[in-house]
C-alpha cells in the first residue's frame, strides 16, 4: 500500500505536501517532522512515506523502512539535540494511537520524565 492509497490520513497528506508541516528531515523513504502539540523541547513524528497502520503492520511487512525511520530519528536527535531520545510508537487506541499512519515519537532535549 502507497502513501497516495489512503487519501484520507492526515499523515499521508502531509507526506503528499497537502498539509503543512514543519519538517526537519526527510529520506527517500520517511519524513521528519515536529508535533503539532510538544511534550518534550525536542518533540518530532518521523514517519515512513508509505502508509501502514501501526508499528506492528509495519515490521511485518517492511523491516529495511522500520530501520530507515529509526536512522532518521537518530540523526534527527543528533542534529536538534543531544543524540539522547526516546523513541514511542503508541500502538492501538488503548496506547494512546490517534492517527492511524504509523510514526515514531521523538522525544529529546533535556531531562525526559521517567516511567513510573
Ligand atoms: P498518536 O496519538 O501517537 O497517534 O500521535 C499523533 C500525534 O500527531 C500527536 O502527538 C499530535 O499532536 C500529532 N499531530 C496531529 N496533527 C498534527 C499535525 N497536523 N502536524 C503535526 N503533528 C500533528
């Protein structure tokens, strides 16, 4: 499935440049770009171009893309950070997934909150 087979996610749209979004990175293969909402002072969703549902759909299917989003991340925290990030696929509804294009969330810059 191609980023252009679903013309209704919001991700696939930013991917195609119909929304905007303040990317910071991109591949031939995933794009960077910072949430619209920031929970950490470095805050950025990389996804893949091509559109799968969830992490889970994705490392089934494309393990060589998985690898590329998290060298994208990594780099995308070297560059804006520290190099020291967390890395959050929320996948399902129950874990917190709201749009249904899988992505990463990068999280860096200064102390992250610990997990209780
Ligand atoms: P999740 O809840 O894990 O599916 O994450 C979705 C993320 O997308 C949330 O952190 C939102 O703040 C973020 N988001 C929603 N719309 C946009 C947008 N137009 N540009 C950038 N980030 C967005």
């Amino acid at each position: 499935m191609t980023s252009t087979d679903s013309p209704d996610c919001l991700f696939c749209k930013i991917v195609a440049g119909d929304i905007p979004a303040d990317v910071v990175a991109s591949s031939d293969t995933a794009i960077a770009f910072r949430d619209i909402a920031p929970k950490a002072p470095v805050h950025v969703l990389v996804v893949p171009k091509e559109h799968y549902p969830d992490v889970s759909a994705f490392a089934a299917t494309d393990t060589e893309g998985l690898a590329g989003v998290i060298g994208l991340a990594d780099g995308v925290a070297s560059e804006l950070a520290d190099g020291q990030y967390r890395l959050i696929f929320n996948t399902g509804p129950k874990a917190g997934q709201s749009v249904f294009h899988v992505h990463a969330h990068l999280l860096a810059g200064g102390e992250l909150p610990g997990f209780a």
